[in-house]
C-alpha cells in the first residue's frame, strides 16, 4: 500500500468554500480503483492549510488510473482554484508502524 501526501495551501478566506468543494470532490476519488482510503485535516497553527492523506493500492493507482480518468478533470475543476501555490504531492511506503 502507498500513502499519498499533499499539503494543499488553500487561499486565506476560502477555507469554507474549499472544504464545501471537497466534500463532492471526496465521492470522485473514493470510487477509484486502487483507492483505499482519505484522510482531509486542516492545519491547527496554519488554518488555510490542509493535510491530505490517501491510501492507494499503488502508486499507478493514483498516477495513472486517477489522474488518467475522466473523473480527475470534475476534481480538478472543483479544487485547483484553491490552490495558492499549487501542493506538491508524494507517495510514501511504510517502514515502520505502531
């Protein structure tokens, strides 16, 4: 499995709107093949900023089988204008747990 890791700096003010956008966005991903899971947090010390974490089956999963489908360009309509600057993604694999 693989975790996907995106802080997504959402413009100061639009933090409402985001959160409204996503929660229809979430239903987009979720029915991805290779999706496991999501997690979306909001920064404690930084509340224009989100923590998104997704658990993929792969990272083809998310590279090629999301972003490759007709669905990610309903995602990125909805969220993208978010976005100042724009997150870097990165997928991890686990090392260790607890």
């Amino acid at each position: 499995m693989i975790l996907e890791h995106a802080l997504l700096p959402v413009v100061p003010g639009l933090e409402r709107e985001f959160e409204a956008a996503f929660d229809e966005a979430r239903h987009l991903i979720a029915g991805m093949p290779g999706f496991v899971d999501l997690t979306l947090s909001r920064g404690v010390e930084s509340p224009s900023t989100y923590l998104l974490l997704v658990h993929w089956e792969s990272v083809e999963a998310h590279e090629i089988g999301f972003r490759g489908a007709p669905e990610y360009a309903r995602w990125r309509e909805l969220l993208h204008r978010f976005y100042d600057p724009f997150p870097v993604v990165e997928h991890f694999a686990t090392v260790h747990s607890a």
